[in-house]
C-alpha cells in the first residue's frame, strides 16, 4: 500500500490532522492570558504552574511507558489510546474553566484544599492538562513511528515536515480564533469547549488510519517482509539499553530539549509579551501578530523537508535553526521594547518560525538514522521524555522570574491596585533566559556535526536512496 502516492499521503493527511486539533488544544488558553488573569485570578505563576501540568506525569515516567507500550502494541492501539487520553483530558479541562463549574461545592472545595494558592479552577484544569499532555506525548511520537513505516526509503523528510507544518498551522488557527470565540461568546471556556470537540474527530481519524494499517501489515506479511509475530512484537524491555548507551541518542535529546524550552514555554507567554512591548495593544491584537510564528514554519517545513531527503544537510539545518532562535529572542528582549515597532514584531515572529521549521525538519527524521527500527517507538518516547522534563519545569521558571522581576514595577504595582485589565509585565529576563537556551542549543548542534562526521551517523545525507 505504502508504494501507493494516494495510500500513503491519506494515512499522513488523517494522523496530522489528529495533530492539528491537538496542537489547537494545547495553545487554546496562550492568547487568553490577560482575560483569565482578570475573570479566575490567575496569576503569572499560576499560570505558568497550569501550562507545566502537561508534562508533569511524562516527566514522571509515563513517557517511557509509552515507548514500550509504542514497541510492544504497534501504532494502531497506540494511536487510538492516545488520542482517546487527549479527548478525556480535554473534557476535564474544560469543566475546570467553565463558568457553571465555578458556583459548584467541588470548586469551592478544591479552592480551599491542598495548594491553596491555586484557585480550584486552576487546579482542576491542570489535572485535564495532565491527561491531555500524556496523550498528545504519546501522540506524537506514535505519528513519527507511523510516517518513519510508511514513507520508509521514500520522503520520509518531507511527509514528517508536513506533518509539522498541518500541526504547526492550527497553533496559527487557535491564536486567530480563540481570542475571538472568547469575546463572541463572552466566556473563557467557549474555546477550549471548541478545540474538544475537534478533538473527537482526531480519535475518528485514528480509527480510519487503524483500518488502512492493518491492511498494509497483511499486505508485508502476504510478501514476507513481515513475520507473523510482527517485527513490533520483538521488542525487548532489555532494548531499551542499546538506547540509554547510544551517545549520538543522548546529543540528539539534549539539542531538544534545550531548543524546545525556548521555544513551547515561550508560546505560552508570546502574546502577553506583545501586549507589553507595543503599549498596551489589546489581547486579539496581540495575538493577531503572535499567529504568524508558525505560519513561517508552516511554510518552510515542506520545502527543508523535501531538500533533506535529497540533498541533506540535517546537522547544518540543526546549527542555522539555534542561531536564528538567539537572534529573535535577543531582538524581543531589548529592541522591540525601545521600538515599539509592530512591523518589527512581524518580521522576528516570522523567522522564528522559519528557526522553528529548520530544527524540528532535521531532528525528527534523524532519529531513524541513530535508531533500530524495532525501537524506534521507545527512542522517540525517551527523546520526548528528556524534552519534557524541560517543558514541565520551564514556564514554571518564567512565570516565577516573571513575577520576581516585576515585584517592585512601578507600572505594574499601579495597574494592579487599579484593577486594570492588563497588566504591563517586563519581559526583559525571561527572554533573556530563552536566548540562553538557544545558546546551549547551538553548542550542542555544533558538536553533534563533529560528532556525524566522526561516526558517520549520516545526517548530512540524503533521505531517498
């Protein structure tokens, strides 16, 4: 089936839309930062305590569950327990911020019950962020083991930069229509009621792509290029070994999770940052400008993608990516608040997008290279597992510094005793912090360049054989 160019691009088309909802659920509330502030009284600390809750229980262990489970089940039971884990989540959620659930006894219970700085709303949300974050986790490596099978010896790089692009475009959709939903329908929780229901149609589509699946395992078995006991059933928990004691593994999982924890927490925080660095501008106006960060990389992926499979080049993208990161993230800090410039605000979203598009293009397909395939599944799990420990820990980090640093604000201390609607944050040490990452980033790319050319890993060649 996968020789089919119509069977293989509909298996991609329906596992990136699964995706594409998802990552619309994960940035549901980013554009929303000032309205909960002022309607459930979360400040920036809670609010970085909720955006940590996605990755708390993979950071605990639930990742490397999930490679073995990727490893042992395959990528149809995977897929749809995932993406079931991601609508249950998500339902949660949205009871937690719902404007009904706010007069019930549980809220006024759970606002006076353990961690009692969180109101019960934060609480029960970051519970459905939870499950939802093991979910779409799971989720996502279960795609990148499905495209590595399907577009195997093909363009593997262009269909996984696809996939990042369709996914990267509904962070695009969500900051355009949250703000807007949220103001139609007068309540915080209409949104993310939406981004559920989408949600739904994601499990669907895991359902369909099971279906193709299936046929495409008895169509290797009927030509003998897989065994009845199917390759995934080979894996062993001793496996797991052969990746803990891979050094290229370990370089590969470090450059992510440093270049990812500049890049998910601060997507969090990016349209509160406008706001305060162009005057004020409304929250719908901010995030107007904040949605074009993944348009860029939407739009370059395909074709990095495409070049990677025939000319190569992975190390170098890796390295160009972290260069671009410390540049937009340094010109966020100091220059666009002397500026206030909004076409500069435009112009360094789009190319940290294009930075966005150069790292993940290069990294992802890269793995298989590093990686038996029969523990392909448990090597992504493990790469999102170390990536997660610095997503689970860092928004927490900015929210705090955020807070800290603006403790004796003048602006702010005023705006607060005002009630003002928006509060005018110094972002100058958080980005600061994120430009730090990148830097980190960058070394780590470098040495993994000298490090293929050493081994030979083949990351500088070409996809298609």
């Amino acid at each position: 089936m996968n020789d089919s160019f119509a069977a293989r691009w509909t298996v991609l088309i329906l596992i990136a839309l699964a995706m594409f909802f998802g990552y619309m659920f994960v940035d549901v509330m980013s554009p929303l930062q000032s309205l909960v502030e002022k309607q459930r009284g979360w400040t920036p600390g809670i609010f970085g305590t909720y955006a940590s809750a996605e990755y708390i229980l993979n950071v605990c262990g639930f990742l490397i569950i999930a490679g073995v489970i990727l490893d042992k089940m395959g990528v149809r039971f995977t897929g749809i327990l995932s993406t079931s884990l991601m609508l249950g989540g998500a339902v949660i959620k949205y009871i937690g911020i719902s404007d009904w659930f706010q007069a019930t006894e549980f809220c006024n219970w759970l606002d006076n019950a353990f961690w009692t700085s969180m109101p019960g709303s934060a609480k029960l949300a970051a519970l459905g962020f939870m499950i939802f974050g093991c979910g779409c986790e799971m989720a996502g490596t279960t795609v990148s083991k499905a495209i590595a099978k399907w577009f195997k010896g093909k363009e593997m790089a262009l269909a996984m930069g696809i996939e990042m692009a369709i996914a990267r475009v509904g962070v695009f959709a969500i900051f355009s229509i949250s703000p807007w939903i949220a103001e139609k329908m007068g309540s915080i929780a209409a949104p993310v009621g939406f981004c559920t229901v989408l949600l739904m149609i994601g499990v669907i589509n895991f359902i369909a792509f099971s279906v193709m699946d299936r046929k495409f395992d008895a169509q290797l078995k009927e030509a003998g290029l897989l065994s009845n006991d199917s390759s995934e059933d080979e894996f062993h928990i001793s496996d797991l070994g052969k990746i803990f004691s891979s050094l290229s593994f370990w370089v590969v999982a470090l450059l992510c999770v440093l270049y990812y924890s500049a890049i998910f927490p601060f997507q969090r925080y990016g349209a509160n940052m406008l706001q305060c660095n162009l005057d004020g501008i409304s929250p719908i106006a901010a995030a107007d400008i904040f949605r074009w960060f993944p348009i860029g990389a939407a739009f370059i992926t395909p074709f990095l993608g495409s070049f990677l499979d025939r000319k190569g080049k992975g190390a170098t993208m890796l390295i160009y990516g972290s260069l671009l990161l410390i540049v937009c993230h340094l010109v966020f800090a100091f220059i666009l608040p002397a500026s206030h410039s909004s076409l500069l605000a435009y112009a360094t979203i789009v190319i940290l997008g294009i930075s966005f598009a150069l790292v993940p293009a290069a990294l992802w397909p890269s793995v298989p290279k590093i990686i038996d395939e029969k523990i392909l599944g448990s090597a992504y799990c493990l790469i999102f597992w170390v990536q997660n420990i610095g997503l689970c820990f860092v928004p927490q980090l900015i929210g705090s510094v955020l807070e800290a640093s603006n403790a004796s604000n003048p602006a702010v201390i005023a705006a607060k005793e005002a009630g003002a609607e928006f509060i005018p944050y110094n972002y100058t040490l958080p980005l600061v912090i994120f430009a730090g990452f990148g830097v980190l980033a960058l070394v780590i790319a470098i040495y993994l360049k000298v490090l293929d050319g050493k081994r030979h890993l083949g990351l500088e060649e070409p996809n298609i054989k």
